[in-house]
C-alpha cells in the first residue's frame, strides 16, 4: 500500500467535503420520502450530490489524502 501524505482524520478540508456529500444525500433522501418528487427535482438532487461526489474525489487526488 502507498503512504497516504495526508491523514484523512487530520485533513478538515476532506472531512468538510465528505459531510456536504452527506448532506446532500441526506436532504435528498429526507424530500423523497416527505412527497414524491418530480422528474425534473430528482435529477437537480442528483446533479447537486454529483457535484458534492466530484469535489470530494477532486481534493482526494490532489490532497492524496483518499483512504
Ligand atoms: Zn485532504
């Protein structure tokens, strides 16, 4: 296994952006189950935790601090 430079559990960049992903998957999974929700909120929630996904996995390639 490679040495990762950076320890995720000191790196609050990392840590910042992993909570976002969560949030959003979670307000996301929280309006679902409240009403359904139309064709075109459903791919907004979607693009929104891709992005949150995509900002993460950025900071992990540059940060190097992927688990
Ligand atoms: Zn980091």
């Amino acid at each position: 296994m490679t040495q990762t430079p950076c320890d995720v559990l000191s790196c609050v960049e990392h840590e910042r952006l992993e909570f976002e992903l969560l949030e959003v998957r979670t307000r996301g999974q929280y309006l679902t189950r409240l009403r359904s929700l139309t064709r075109e909120e459903q791919a907004e929630w979607d693009r929104r935790e891709q992005r949150a996904l995509a900002s993460l996995v950025d900071h992990e390639l540059e940060h190097g601090c992927n688990r």
